[in-house]
C-alpha cells in the first residue's frame, strides 16, 4: 500500500431551616451518559432531513470513541464561519472531489450512464487516480463510525454516497445536518441559539495549506 500523506490545517441537595419550614432546593437533572450515536431509521439515507443527528442535539453526541467527525467545509469557511469542537476539516471540494478532472483532487463528480441518476448519487463519483480509492480508505477508516458536517447538508449527502459507491456501510455514515445555512424548518448549528462547542472564528494568522496523497498514478480516459 502506498502510503498517504495528507496535510490538514486540524447535583446535591442542599437544605436551608428555619425555625417553622425546611426549603429543599430542586435537584438537578442528572442526565443519562451517551456512550453511543442514534440507530439510523432509514439507514441508506445520505439526507440531513432523514437522519438522526442535527444542530439541536448533536453535542451530545460528540467525543465519542471510535466515531470519527469530519467537517467538510472549506478552510475559509472554517476561519470566517467557526467551527465545532472535535471536528476534522477535510474540505470536500478540492481536496477529495471536484465537478471536473482536476489535479491532486480524489474524484470526479459528474452524471454516470444511468439517466436516472442525479449528480452526487451513488455512481457519480469516478476516481482520477488508480490509488483514489486506497487514499479514501485511509482518510476515512471502514471500522469506525462517521459523522460529516457541510455548509447545508449537502456535501455530506455527498460524501456518503461516495463512500457507500466505494463498499462502507451505510448504517455507520452519518449526516450532522447544516453549519451554515439552515435549510427549511432545519436551523443551522452556526445560528442554533444553544450549541454548547461552537468554535468563534478568529484570524489569528495566515497560513498556506497544502494536501499531498503521495506519488499518484492518473487515469487517463
């Protein structure tokens, strides 16, 4: 296997007495520890709307071990938008997948042969480099669980279909839903008034990021 190199800027209670009364105060709710993420109900389903996790409860899903969280927003979205804790920045675009052959960039998007396909489904996706899918594996494990993050929901959906194209399991890719852009009814966790590890943004310096997948081989068609 050739190896990869991949380059990321990364209650107690408590009484008070009084000569006639005793004031208890109210106990705090102890909520139950989370060790595991939500079962997916539709568990092909790349989409926001359909799946477990969302801007409203998804920090009490983060941290988890063997889940890997993967925000796939770009690098300037990151230093204008914020972030969450947690999260890996791999930018979708650019780095992973592209609308056309572009070079260092994993995958091609474009509509397959079936005509009944939409950009972004399943067959969508062709590799640019004979070692395009061993990168994928290697950035994205098979054994663990994970969660992706994107502008509106919609690299996420994206990227899963990619990885279910490429044989992972479906039931242990999950859509976090939106950062940015709210969709609907569905509030972006940038805006939700509650997020307990939203990141502020803050330019502290400009850096140059550069992604290398090592010596690649092209496809050419």
């Amino acid at each position: 296997m050739k190896k990869f190199i991949l380059y990321l800027c990364i209650a107690s209670l408590c009484a008070c007495a009084t000569t006639e009364t005793i004031v208890e105060e109210p106990k705090e709710e102890v909520r139950e520890e989370i060790t595991s993420l939500p079962e997916k109900e539709i568990v092909d389903s790349p989409l926001a709307t359909e799946s477990p996790l969302n801007a409203t409860n998804i920090d009490d899903y983060l941290f988890l071990d063997g889940v890997k969280y993967v925000d796939l927003r770009s690098f300037n979205q990151i230093l204008s938008e914020g972030a969450i804790a947690g999260f890996e920045v791999i930018p979708f675009y650019d780095v992973l997948v592209w609308w056309e052959k572009k070079d260092n960039v994993l995958f091609t998007m474009k509509k397959g042969e079936n005509k009944d396909t939409y950009i972004g489904d399943v067959g969508c996706f062709f590799p640019n480099y004979e070692e395009s899918e061993e990168a994928i594996e290697a950035i994205f494990p098979k054994d663990k669980q994970i969660v992706f993050m994107s502008t509106a929901g919609v690299e996420a959906a994206y990227m899963i279909n990619l990885l279910k194209q490429l044989g992972y399991d479906a039931s242990k890719l999950y859509n976090a839903g939106t950062f940015t852009n709210g969709v609907g009814d569905t509030i972006a966790y940038m805006k939700y008034p509650e997020h307990k590890y939203y990141i502020e943004p803050e330019l502290a310096y400009t850096l140059e990021v550069n992604f290398r997948f090592g010596e690649l081989t092209p496809i050419n068609e």
